[in-house]
C-alpha cells in the first residue's frame, strides 16, 4: 500500500473510530487523521503481532477491521488525556 493510501485509510478509519465511540470527541479533521494514521499503525503491529496478519492490501477486511480497531484504541487514550487535562484545569 503506498503511503497515500495510507493516509486515507487512516482518515477514514479514524472517522469511523469517532463514529463508532459514544460522546463528543474533539479535534477537527487534522486530529481526526493523525489519530487514524496512528490508530492504523497501531493495529497493523498488534496484528502483525499477535495474528501473523498481512496487511498489505488496501481493500483487505482484514486491514480495514486492524486499522479500525487500532483507531479506537488511540482515540480512548487520546479523550482520557485530553480530558483529564480539561479537568486538571477546573
């Protein structure tokens, strides 16, 4: 996959990711991508890792379901800090 590809599936993946968790995350689409490009190398090495999965494809479930669920791994990290700051703040 080439490294546009990348970046898309990592905005996409990122957005189902926000659409997936209940609340109000923040951030625009920029955050949104970053989130979904880490969510996506997170669940790559995790499925790497613990499935042996290849994630070469683009249209792969496999690489879609990794990316999807790596995105949502590190957009609870990301509201548990960002929120625990706002709080800090109070």
């Amino acid at each position: 996959m080439g490294f546009l590809g990348f970046l898309l599936l990592g905005l996409i993946a990122g957005a189902i990711a926000k659409l997936i968790l209940p609340g109000k995350q923040g951030g625009g689409w920029l955050i949104t991508l970053l989130l979904g490009v880490v969510g996506a190398l997170l669940g790559g090495f995790l499925g790497g890792l613990l499935f042996n999965a290849n994630l070469e494809e683009f249209f792969s479930i496999q690489t879609w379901l990794l990316a999807i669920g790596g995105s949502i791994i590190v957009l609870l990290i990301y509201g548990f800090v960002v929120n625990r700051g706002s709080k800090a703040r109070n």
